[in-house]
C-alpha cells in the first residue's frame, strides 16, 4: 500500500522471568492485561485501518496509519501498563522492587518489576528496507531499550 503508516512493536521486559516464577496461569493474566490495554488505546485513538496483530508470546505487532498519533499511543499505552502492573505480583516482592529467580547458570538473579519496551519504525522504513534487515534493525532496538530500567518508547 501506498498509504502513510508506522509500525509499533511492543514486547515486554522480564517477562520470561515473571512467567517461570509466578507460573503460566498468571502470565497469561499479563498477556491478557496488555492485549487488553493496547485494544483500548487503538479502538479509542487509532482508525479501522490500524492492526493490532499477536506475534507470540509477549511480542505484539501494531500497524498505524495516522502517524501523529503514534507518540500519544504509546505513551499512553506506557502508562496505563505501568499504572496497574504491580498489581500482579506479591507484596513480598513489592516491598523488595524485584523478584528473585535462577538464570540459566543456576545463579539466583534479581529480576525488576516488568517494563514495557516499543519500538516504532516509521513505514517509509519498513517499505525501504530488506525484511531480515529490518528485524536486524528492530531486535537492535529492543536490546536498547531492555537495557534501560522501566518502560520506554524508542
């Protein structure tokens, strides 16, 4: 398509961790929240011509055909995460700002609360660029913004 768009990938950080310590039936729960969040935020600012598609696991693929408001969705999408994820773990690990699980060296490691990261790349990007080239570029991004405490937008 011709039409102007931006592409918004939304994954979550820690996530794997949360998964493994809470168990499967609360990450669903997760999932679940944030499947919910990003409907709302694209059925009451996006347009019918936006997608909103589920990569897997705590990947999501978001297509935006108003630019402008790309920013403001993300935000917002941030911020209604950040509002209420607390609220899905313990007090225990509250009181403590993380959790802590065995990584893969058998090591115990302190995990922080989940954060979200979002990627965006602007269309004229994705249409420009090779398809392996672009995933390159994205998950490049996404280490960025996973090394970075709490949610960001890159």
């Amino acid at each position: 398509s011709d039409k102007d768009f931006a592409m918004m990938y939304v994954d979550l950080d820690n996530f794997k961790e949360y998964n493994e310590y809470y168990g499967f039936h609360k990450g669903d729960k997760v999932l679940l929240y944030l499947s919910d969040i990003i409907y709302t935020t694209f059925r009451e600012l996006g347009s019918s011509e936006d997608f909103i598609g589920h990569v897997g696991g705590d990947d999501f693929m978001v297509f935006v055909h108003d630019k402008s408001k790309i920013k403001a969705m993300g935000e917002r999408i941030i911020k209604c995460f950040d509002d209420r994820i607390r609220d899905f773990y313990a007090a225990d690990d509250l009181k403590n700002d993380y959790i802590e699980v065995r990584n893969r060296a058998g090591e115990m490691e302190k995990i922080n609360i989940m954060g979200i990261s979002i990627i965006v790349i602007d269309g004229d990007k994705v249409r420009a660029t090779a398809p392996d080239q672009l995933y390159i570029n994205m998950m490049a991004e996404k280490k960025k913004a996973k090394l970075m405490k709490g949610s960001v937008m890159l």
